[in-house]
C-alpha cells in the first residue's frame, strides 16, 4: 500500500475548506482525493496556531529522541547483565 505524500500548503487548503467555508468533509476528501481520515487528522493537526503546532512538533521530535535513547541504554544494560553473569561464572 502506497502512502501518498502531500505538501503541508495542501492540506492546509483542504483544512480551510472545511474550517472557513464550510463544506462537509466526506465532501472535501472526495474531492480531492483523500481519505476522510487524513482530513480529520489535517483538521486536527492545522486548526490550531502556528505556535502550538511548532510546540508540538518539538515535543513529538523530543519524545522520538528519547525513546531512541531508552532503547540503546536498555540493549547496553542487558549486555552488562550477560557479561556480568558470564564472568561471575566463569570466575567460580
């Protein structure tokens, strides 16, 4: 299943129809194209301000650094644990 990329312009315009003019989202979305999904989640994303978007953005991008992080700093643990039981055994 291919995922068809749209530009953030675009999405913005198709919000706009929906938000300002009014029009129902079943219609907007097979106007263009789109699934009524991805309207409800642009809707979602550019109905608020700029700066809460940018705010939200840097909190996901943080989380996403995070978790990576978590995740090596797991694996390295759990190569100490089994270096730590080999050894232990080894020194018996």
């Amino acid at each position: 299943m291919s995922h068809q990329r749209y530009t953030e312009e675009f999405k913005i315009e198709a919000v706009k129809q929906v938000t300002e003019r009014g029009h129902p989202v079943a219609e907007v979305a097979a106007r263009l194209g789109v699934s009524g999904h991805s309207l409800y989640q642009w809707i979602k994303r550019y109905a608020k301000p700029t700066e809460q978007r940018q705010q939200d953005d840097d909190l996901q991008a943080e989380n996403r650094r995070l978790r990576a992080e978590l995740k090596r700093v797991s694996e390295e643990r759990d190569i100490l644990k089994k270096a730590t039981a080999y050894f232990a055994k080894e020194s018996d």
